[in-house]
C-alpha cells in the first residue's frame, strides 16, 4: 500500500510529537510532515503532493482557517482534506472553520481513538478522489488525441489560385467538434467545397465528422454533382443514425467552384444559406429543398447555380458565428446573416461582412467558445485593366 | 430550464414541453416521451411547443428522434403552438418540409385522425 502523505501544523512541538505517536499507533502506512507556522504551511503544500491536513486554528504568523480558505480556494489544493484541531470548544469556533472550508474538527486535548477513526475516513476519501483525478486525467489525454486525430481529417492547407483566393477559419469549441470542410481537388478548373456541421456535441459529433470524410472520398464518383452526392450522403448517414444515434443530424453544403468561369455549383442540405457579398450587396443563396442530411432517407436535392464577379466573396460558415456575433446582444437567436444584419440602414455589402468576420476572428483567438466555429471566404480578386 | 406535460387519451399521446428546449435537458426530455410512447404503446403524438421560448439544435435532433421513432412504428406526431422563434429554426433546418405542422390543439387532433 501506498503511505499517505499527512502535514502536521502547530507551534508547539510537544503537540506535534504527540500527534504524531497517535497516527503511528494506528499502523496507516504514511509520511509525515512538519510545519510551525502558516509561511512552513504553505511551503509543504507546494513541495508535496499531501493526502491530508492536520491543522492548528492558533499559528505564530496567521490563523489556521486563513489557511484552510486559502488552500479550499485554489483547484489544486481544495481536494486535500482539512482536519481543524482547536482548543476552543464553542459553536463559534466550529462555525468558522466550517466557513473555512474545513473538512472535520478535533478539539485539544485529541482524543487518539477519535483521531484515528477521522484521519482513517478522510484518506479514503483522499483516495477516492485520487482515482477520480486519475480517471479525468486519462480521459483528458484521450481527448487530446481524439482532438489531434481530427485536425488529421481537415485540409491541410487553403488552395491557392490565380484570380481567386479562399480563406477559411475553423476553431473547434472544446477540444473536438461537429464542424466539418474540406476542400477537393476535382480537376485544374474544378475545386470542391464541402462545410458541415453535425448537429448533436462532443466525441459522438466528432466521429460522425470522421464518417462523413470517409463517406465522402467512397463517393467520389459525384464530387461534380453536388444534388447526387449529398443525396447519396443523406442516405448512408440516415442508415449510419438509425443504428445508432437517431437524434443526429448533420446539415451541410457542397458545391462546386469553377475556376475558369467562376461559377459556383452548389446544393444546401438545411445548412445555413451561404451568401454572395459585393461592395454594397449581400444575397442569401436560397434553395428550394434540402432536409438535413440523415433524417429521412431517399431525400432529393436540387442544385443551383451563381456567377461570382470580380470583386466579390462568397461566404459559408456555420451558426457557430453567430453566437460570438450576438454576444452582449438583445436578440438571442439568428440563423442567417440577413437576419443578423436586419435593422442596419446601410446598404449591407463587404465591409459589414469584413467587420463581422474580423469580430470572430479576435474574439475566437482569445477566448473559449460554446459552440464550433467554422467559415470559408472565396473571393474573385479584381482584375487589373491591360 | 424546461419541463415536459405528458398525457394520453384513448387516441394519442400529447407531450407539453416548456421552457427553453436546449442542450442539458433535451436528452432526459427526450427519453420521457420516448418511454412513455412505449409504455403506452401509443405512436400517434401530439407536441405542443407552445410553451417553448428557445430551441437549439439539440432540440430539433429531440423533435427528429420522436419523428423517426414514430414512423418506426407507422404512428403519427403533429407539432403544435409553435412560436415565432420556433417555427423560424425548424424553416431553416427544412424540417417544415417533413414536419405536420398546426397551430392549435384542435387542429392537431384534426390531423391525428385525418
């Protein structure tokens, strides 16, 4: 078995040798440490990793509740347990150590039996909490790893073109998350663009990103048909659910961008509309059909079509961007851009995006978010006059 | 915080949710319904959202859990009361497309039976 850790804090040195003959009379394998006052206290904590507090109220240099609330207020610390030992005998006493945070009380003189019994029960709770640390530990290292295997299934890089430049920004909420791209190489003048986001959270949503990647490449035959292959999708993901999580959906947009005649191909399957931004104007890419992709079976997609000019941007993205946008807002929901900008007076056009995406982009470097954040910004540069 | 009403009668069950109908609860609403459809081995349905001020997409992936659940067993579920809010997510996701959707109590027993 493994000793336990015990610190032993008091000034008085016949107090510390007579705590110290209880414990070894109880045969719990352990270590102990000694500390006179608050500064040897603190010191010990740092140095080692303690399994237990016996802890003097009256100290040369502070009271001993002052180091209990500080030790229960730091993550670190607040799992050891906290034995007050107090000559006071009042209800006064007891209550503030409670408020301290203090785990159990002794009043002076100790009685041994008692002594025992209560350091006993606290390291099995020490012990119980060790385990659980341990698991969560573990648990974290799997994530990491689960988190890094995703990153895996992304592009690598954003494709470059002459003409036309692609930007993208993805950051996942915690760890892994539902949101999904990538980008396809079909041919020279054909480049595929899928974004996703699998509705439902955590590890599930991040396997199911994994399926669709894989899905993705076994039905390849369809990257230039953007209607077949999310059909086809729908109907694999639908049969992947039903099997296993049928409260999952994943809504998504494929299209496909042609290089040549910037033209954008494309079919929406209940995902956000994208939209086509010019200098003072912003349209949604509606379509007509599109259930998200795994609820019903045998769904039927229809495609459309949209000729980007010079100078304008196309804009995917996934609703995560909404909740940085309306952060500190009113309004609580918006499932579109439209609706986000509705009640501006300008005409709406780049510069709004621009200042919306520089918004998320600052704050999704800065902070932790709640739900995944994912856009894809292609622009048709402006041609110099020969 | 959200809650959920279930009652049935001889032709179908209603489950009343209210609240906001988000990630947290959404799992343990959903398997009440769920049970309570089999316990009572009763798969036409009635939703009233009406009481609903907030959904997000682990409320819709309840509402389309139930619906494949129902279809599973050839039943049938009316969504009903749906407020503004509401009625906006589910056109955005499309699920109005495949959803029966009323407005009233009456008219969602109306569809039941139709």
């Amino acid at each position: 078995m493994q000793k336990s850790n015990i610190l032993l804090v008091d000034d008085y040195e016949v107090n510390l040798e007579l705590l110290e003959a209880y414990l070894e009379l109880s045969g719990i394998p352990m270590q102990i440490y000694r500390a006179y006052n608050c500064a040897e206290a603190y010191a010990c904590v740092e140095k080692v990793s303690l399994d237990l507090i016996l802890l003097d109220v009256m100290l040369p240099d502070g009271s001993g509740y002052d180091v209990c609330r500080s030790l229960k207020g730091f993550y670190a610390y607040q799992s050891i347990p906290i034995i007050i030992l107090t000559a006071l005998n009042d209800k006064q006493s007891m209550l503030e150590g409670l408020q301290a945070g203090a785990d159990e009380f002794l009043t002076k003189p100790v009685d041994s039996h008692e002594l025992i019994l209560r350091v006993k029960n606290l390291l099995k709770m020490k012990a119980i909490a060790n385990d659980l640390d341990q698991r969560y530990s573990q648990l974290h290292r799997e994530l990491v790893i689960a988190t890094e295997l995703q990153k895996s299934f992304l592009p690598r890089t954003v494709p470059a073109y002459d003409g036309v430049h692609l930007e993208v920004l993805y950051r996942p909420s915690s760890y892994i998350g539902g949101d999904f791209y990538d980008f396809i190489q079909i041919d020279d003048d054909h480049l595929g663009i899928l974004i996703c986001d699998v509705k439902g959270h955590g590890v599930a949503s991040a396997m199911i990103t994994a399926t669709i990647k894989f899905q993705m490449y076994d039905l390849r035959q369809y990257y230039r048909l953007p209607d077949q292959l999310l059909g086809h999708l729908n109907d694999r993901l639908e049969q992947f659910f039903s099997s296993t999580a049928n409260d999952y959906f994943v809504t998504a947009v494929y299209g496909v961008l042609d290089l040549e005649r910037n033209r954008f191909f494309y079919s929406n399957a209940g995902h956000s509309s994208p939209y086509l931004c010019g200098t003072e104007s912003l349209v949604s890419l509606e379509n007509q059909q599109g259930l998200p992709l795994g609820i019903l079976p045998g769904m039927v997609y229809d495609c459309q079509q949209v000729v980007l000019q010079q100078g304008q941007e196309l804009f995917l993205y996934t609703d995560g961007i909404f909740e940085i946008a309306l952060r500190g807002k009113a309004a609580k929901s918006c499932s579109s851009l439209m609706d986000f900008f509705d009640g501006a007076e300008l005409p709406i056009g780049l510069a709004q995006v621009h200042q919306l995406q520089q918004e998320i982009r600052q704050y999704t470097g800065s902070h932790q978010i709640a739900d995944d954040v994912n856009y894809i910004v292609v622009r048709i540069e402006e041609q110099e006059e020969a | 915080m959200c809650q959920v009403h279930l009652e049935k009668n001889a032709h179908c069950v209603t489950a009343a949710i209210s609240g906001e109908f988000i990630l947290g609860c959404t799992s343990e609403i959903k398997e009440k319904v769920k049970n309570y459809m089999e316990s009572s081995q009763q798969y036409h349905v009635i939703i009233d959202l009406s009481q609903v001020s907030f959904i997000d997409s682990s409320g819709l992936g309840a509402l389309i859990a139930w619906f494949k659940m129902v279809n599973q067993h050839q039943g049938r579920i009316v969504f009903c009361g749906l407020t503004d809010h509401v009625r906006k997510i589910i056109g955005y996701a499309k699920l109005d497309k495949i959803f029966t959707i009323v407005d009233t109590m009456e008219e969602a027993e109306k569809a039941l039976n139709a």
